[in-house]
C-alpha cells in the first residue's frame, strides 16, 4: 500500500508540474513535519535529500541561488526557468579580495532578468570600514539590484585565524552595515549560521536575516529569530548549474516576495 501511494503522489506532482502548478497536493515525505507541498519548486532538487524536522522548505515558493566561482558556467536562461526567482554572488572576501567570477555571473544574471544581489565573506584582520571600502569598489551601485549582504561566519584561514570576541564582532560588522547602507540605499543583509550565531549573539544587529540550516527549520534551530531567508541546502540541484549549488527560500508568498522586493531594491 505505501508503495502504491508513492506511485500516486509522485503522478499527482508530474500533472501539476505539467499543468504549471496552479494546484498543489501534500505529499508526505516521512514524519517530524517533514511534508511539503508539490508543484512550488518542481525542477528544484536537492543530490542529498534527507528528512525534514519542522517543515520542508518546499512549502515555500519562492526560491533561488547563491553561487561563487566554483559553479563555473551557467546556463542563466535555463535557470530562471526552472524556477530560480533569486540569485545572490559572491563578490569580495575581506580587504583584498574578489571573487573573479562576480563581474561576469552579475552581467549574465542581470540579461537573464533574475533578481541578483552581491555578497562580501568577512574576515576578522581587517576593520569593518576597510572590508566595506572594498566591497564598494567591487560592486556597482545598480538600480533594481538586491541589497547587498554581509556573510559572516567563523572563518577557517590560515591567513586570518583571529576569533574575536562578541563585542568587537557587532561594533565592526556594524560600521561596514551603516556605510553599505549610505552608499547603495538599503541596509545589508546578514547571512550567517547556526554556531556563529550561538557564539556571538549575531541576531542582535539591526537587520535582515538570512539563516543556513540544512537540517531542520529555522524556527527550530534559530528559536524566536526572525529571518527573510533560510539556506537550506549546499548540495541542491538546479538546471543549467552543473554540480551542487546552495538553494535558498523566502519566508513570505509570492505575493509577499513582490511587495519585498518593491521595498527592497537598489534605487
């Protein structure tokens, strides 16, 4: 019997795929709240699946990529068709360095009509007025772009192993917020997870948040955090992107998503 209801549930999905989505059909995919609801992100897969606690992500429809130069070429056109609404680059890491891949995937993303923003990995040898000077000289200032993003994370460098403590962490990633936000017109993302955010008391910064957890929901493993975007997975597949590729969804409807990003973007 749960055979032949498995038969039947993926059926139910290939109809709605073909059919656009315009309905949805729950399908359960083990216990802990792991169902989600077909038809959101249909050509969206994951090369590594696993149960999910509180919610799957699928339940969201809106969802989209953040990528670096290790995704090589892509196919940008058949990306948005299968239904990536975002992109988020990598642009800069700490004081001196740029990701050579930005330049390029910004102009390809933005012919391709996706919603595309740029992110900067921090790193804790330089001040937060520093790294923010050079994020500036990387990337434009673009009507119609995303804000930009702030990636903060314990690092693994050999070049910069400093762990600095909470208060040195806010005060600086602080300033490079406020000078980002004078500069491009919108306060910066934060993107950061799950120990940093545990180590540093993070979620104190005045800001948008985007929350990796590749396990369970963020309303498990962020408790009482709010958040815009939740990273989900480091091992996604998406048409047109040969390899494993972050997938990220909004917390919001379609709906919601449209009246963000009239709120959001670069002007």
């Amino acid at each position: 019997m749960k055979r032949i209801v498995t038969i039947i549930s993926a059926l139910t999905l290939m109809l709605l795929a073909a059919c656009g989505g315009g309905q949805r059909a729950v399908v359960n995919t083990g216990g802990g709240g792991g169902g989600w609801v077909g038809g959101a992100v249909p050509r969206l897969g994951d090369n590594a699946p696993h149960q999910w606690v509180g919610g799957h992500p699928y339940n969201l429809p809106v969802h989209g990529i953040d990528i670096s130069r290790w995704q090589g070429r892509i196919d940008w056109d058949t990306v948005r068709r299968s239904g990536v609404s975002f992109a988020f680059l990598k642009a800069t890491e700490g004081g001196d360095h740029a990701d050579p891949e930005f330049q390029r995937y910004w102009r390809e993303a933005g012919a391709a009509r996706i919603p595309r923003g740029a992110y900067h990995y921090y790193y804790f040898c330089r001040t937060g007025a520093q790294q923010a000077a050079w994020y500036i000289r990387n990337v434009p200032r673009e009507r119609g772009s995303l804000p930009p993003v702030l990636d903060i994370e314990w690092t693994n460098s050999r070049t910069c192993p400093r762990r600095p403590g909470s208060a040195e962490i806010l005060r600086e990633a602080s300033i490079f917020l406020s000078i980002l936000e004078r500069h491009y017109g919108q306060r910066p993302i934060v993107y950061t997870t799950v120990d940093f955010y545990r180590d540093t008391g993070i979620g104190r910064l005045n800001a948008e948040f985007w929350l990796r957890s590749v396990a369970g929901h963020p309303r498990q493993v962020y408790p009482g955090q709010r958040w815009t975007f939740w990273q989900y997975t480091g091992t996604g597949s998406v048409p047109g992107i040969r390899g494993n590729v972050d997938i990220n969804a909004f917390a919001g409807s379609a709906g919601e998503w449209r009246a963000w990003l009239n709120r959001r973007l670069v002007r």
